[in-house]
C-alpha cells in the first residue's frame, strides 16, 4: 500500500475545514476510495456543502456544484447538442456531470426526470444523448445532499436511485466544544487568518492507485459469510427477532452486500491495516443498509427508525 500515506494527506486536510465530524470524514473518505456515490443529510448548517468542497479542494480534480431545483431539466447536468451554424452540424456540449468530483446539492428538490440523468451516470459513467454515448472521468463521484426538515416542493428519490448511493450518511448538531471551535475557527477566516490551505494536493493518479490497493484488501471468508446474513437479516428480520416480523416491507439487495464489503476494505485501508475485521463491517453496515430496506407502517407507527431495525439486527446475528 505504497500510496497510502500520500492519499491520508486528505484526511488531514477535511480536518482543518471540519470540526469533529470523524464518521463524517471516514465516511468522505470510503466514498473517495470506493468510488461509491454518497447521500449526505441532516439539518441546514451542519457542513454538509463545506464537507464537500473540502474534499474536492484536496484533490486535484475538477469540480462542479450543482444546486437541484424543482425547474432543473436533464440537459443542465448533461449537456447538449448545439447546432453550429459555421459548419452546418450539431456538436456536444458538455454539462456539469462530466467534472470528476459532483455535488448535487438538495438532490430531492429535482424533478424525476433529472433523477433518472443523474442516475445514468452514477450506475453506468456514461451518458447518452440523442444516441450517442459519451463516458465521464473515470474518477467520476457524486455526492448528494438532501435536507430533511424540508418536506415543501421537493421529489422523493425512488429507491433504484438511492440504491446506487454506496452509503446514507446522517449528520447530527456538533457538541458544545465542536460549535465553540466552530465560532474560533469562522472568526479567523473572515478576519483572514486562517492557515487551512494544504501544501499539495492529492492527485487523481494517487486516488485511482489507492482504489487498486483497497480492492486488495484481504477479506476472510466467514467474514464475506457475515456480511450476507446482515443482508438476508433485513429481508426477513422475523427470523432473527421475533418481535420484528413485520417491521421491513423491502429489504436490501444483494447490491448492498457488495457496497458493504467494499466500505469495509475501504475502512481498513484509511486505518492501516490490509485486511478487513469484524468491526470494519460492523461499523460501515448502518450507512450501507439505512436507504436500501423499506419499512413496513407497523414500524412506522412505533416510530422504529431503518437505523434501530439494522443496530437490532447487528446486535442479535453472532460476530465472527
């Protein structure tokens, strides 16, 4: 794992613009090396958009905000043919999707139709327009924020498209300390004394080489056993937990197993370890597993959260 420590630059990086925030910062980094798309919520405020663009600035790759509108249409992502009246033929413009590194910011204020776009792109890293196929970057990676508090004028995201995010991160209010750090650190940048700017940034070869090296995590194969039977739980968790036979009315597909394995690997990578344990999965299952199963309106009406059924079953099923 040659390049790891040269790709770890990053970590240090999101942590002179983020306070706190660990899990949040894992979970950037898992995306990163995975190329697994992530859907970031929690309330205004809470550096989802400066989480973000924190990491785009660490690496040396081209980025584009784009902020998702109810009047967005798919050729403001995509691109478009435009006819050229000097040479009489119709040429492609490209959208904001073929940057390497995307922020769909307030993903579910978009219509469906610019959903299914997007969604082309994250599953395929390629985009069709009248025909013609045009791939993306091949460091391509989306990460999407949604509000929850703002239900007014937004499009839920169907559940294809959620399953194409690697991981769910929810983000919570910092603690009295984070947010007293948070004013010291906000005061020495508006008064200009703010020494966040990395020396080097991370090149997209590097992250590429680090993708390999994850891919090259060793996984033991009751471990690769233990990440199916958390997958199977959630599609009949009755069997687990009595109490919870009617709590899932979808569980998750065998897509989650891969994107948990590959979040695991990716974990163990950032931590210095070239094999995956038990804690690994453990650890990333609730972010993997949170929008890939549908709850039943049994749990609902007892307020039985996705993330209370997953931590339910992750406590009952036995660790290797």
């Amino acid at each position: 794992m040659q390049t790891q420590t040269e790709f770890l630059q990053i970590r240090a990086h999101l942590q002179k613009y983020i306070v706190g925030q660990t899990r949040l910062i894992d979970r950037l980094l898992i995306g990163l090396l995975t190329g697994g798309h992530l859907l970031l919520e929690g309330p205004p405020g809470v550096a989802k958009t400066t989480a973000v663009k924190a990491l785009a600035s660490g690496v040396h790759a081209s980025f584009q905000r784009v902020q998702f509108t109810p009047d967005l249409m798919p050729s403001d992502l995509t691109g478009n043919d435009i006819f050229d009246p000097q040479t009489g033929d119709f040429r492609f413009i490209d959208g904001p999707l073929f940057h390497e590194i995307i922020l769909a910011d307030e993903i579910n204020r978009a219509p469906p139709k610019v959903q299914s776009a997007l969604l082309e792109a994250m599953e395929e890293h390629q985009i069709t327009i009248n025909g013609s196929t045009h791939p993306l970057p091949e460091l391509f990676f989306v990460m999407a924020t949604q509000n929850p508090l703002e239900q007014s004028g937004t499009y839920p995201l169907p559940e294809a498209q959620l399953d194409r995010f690697l991981m769910h991160v929810q983000i919570d209010y910092p603690n009295e300390d984070e947010e007293l750090q948070i004013l010291k650190r906000d005061q020495a940048l508006h008064f200009g004394n703010d020494d966040a700017e990395l020396n080097s940034r991370v090149m997209p070869d590097t992250v590429l080489t680090a993708r390999r090296e994850v891919s090259e995590i060793h996984v033991e194969e009751i471990l690769e056993k233990y990440v199916v039977q958390i997958v199977q739980a959630t599609r009949d968790p009755g069997n687990i937990i009595p109490d919870c036979s009617d709590c899932i009315e979808i569980g998750a597909s065998p897509r989650a197993s891969i994107a948990m394995l590959r979040a695991a690997s990716a974990l163990a990578y950032i931590q210095g370890r070239d094999y995956v344990n038990p804690d690994d999965i453990i650890n990333v299952a609730p972010d993997v597993l949170r929008h890939r199963i549908i709850s039943s309106i049994h749990a609902k009406t007892k307020a039985i959260s996705n993330t209370d059924i997953i931590e339910s079953l992750l406590d009952i099923i036995p660790v290797p």
